[in-house]
C-alpha cells in the first residue's frame, strides 16, 4: 500500500547552491536524503513528491548554509499483511518465485503457489503444478501477503497464492498482446 506523509522540518542550503532555485534545490536535497531508505514505521520511502520552504532562512555562527523550514510529502510504500496485490512473476527458482509488488519483489514459496504440490522444471524455468498449471516470467499471478519483514534494514514480504481468486491471472503472452 502506497502512503503520503506531510513532514515539517527545516532544511539546510549549502553556501554551493545560493543563487539556485531555492525549491528546486531543497527537493533535490530532500529526495537524496530519503528516497530509497526503509522506516520502520513509514515503511520504504519512494520519493519526495513535493516541497513548500520558506524564503527566509537562518544563519548559524560558523556555518555557510542557511537553514529553511521547509513542509514536505514523502511518498512511502508499506505492504500490509492480508492485503491482495497483482503484479509480474521476475523471477521463477526451485525455492518458488518472485513477484513484483511496486518498488520490491515479494517472494512466493513453492507451498504457497496453490493447492497441490508444484515443483520447478528447469527445461522451461516454470513452476509446474496439478492439472499442468505452468507459472513462468512474465506472468502476472494475484496473492495475500503473509509476511512483512524490515530485520536488518531491509524490506522483505512474503505472499501466498492460495485461496479463493488468487493465484496465475494471466499468461505472458497476453499481456503482451
């Protein structure tokens, strides 16, 4: 699930980008700081979507920057558990297969690719399961997350395809088509 959060904080101006455009700068800076790190409550921070920084700035003794109050929108995404989600198979292993969620790939074990047993078929690089079901790159499948990690800093989530309307959606080559 993607999320908008509203921030006030101030903002510090090196003295190498006076002259700038002053909002122009403080996004870029913002965006630098936070687009791509993990908050535990926030969840993954995509990007900065926007910046209002106040003109007027202040001095500190000893320092050539100016500091700006500055009110900004983070945009963060934040998997949350029995939330159904679609998207792309990117990769298919032994283990399972990895499907991508938005800004992460969320790994389906292969007990939870449906009922039944499947099993990987390194010919074809494709799960294989009951009745010839064929999950492969490319394909787009629908699933629950189950699992939403952030240990060591990193994002990690876990889906399963079984249950009602879950499941392979759609073949690669009718996406494409």
């Amino acid at each position: 699930m993607f999320r908008l959060y509203v921030f006030k904080d101030i903002v510090r101006i090196p003295p190498d980008k006076f002259g700038e455009d002053l909002k122009k700068v403080a996004l870029e800076l913002l965006r630098e700081e936070y687009e791509g790190t993990l908050d535990e409550e926030l969840g993954l921070i995509v990007t900065v979507t926007d910046v209002d920084i106040n003109e007027e700035g202040y001095i500190i003794p000893g320092d050539g920057a100016t500091y700006h109050e500055a009110k900004y929108t983070l945009l963060a995404f934040t998997p949350v558990r029995n939330e159904v989600v679609e998207g792309p198979v990117v990769n298919v292993s032994k283990h399972g297969i990895y499907v991508n969620i938005g800004p992460v790939d969320a790994m389906v074990h292969r007990s939870q690719l449906g009922e039944g047993s499947f099993s990987y078929d390194p010919a074809t690089g494709s799960m294989v399961g009951p009745g010839n079901i064929r999950i492969k790159k490319g394909d787009i499948v629908r699933g629950r997350i189950v699992q939403v990690s952030t240990r060591g800093g990193v994002l990690k989530v876990g889906m399963s395809l079984k249950g009602p309307g879950l499941g392979k959606v759609k073949d690669a080559e009718e996406v494409k088509a």
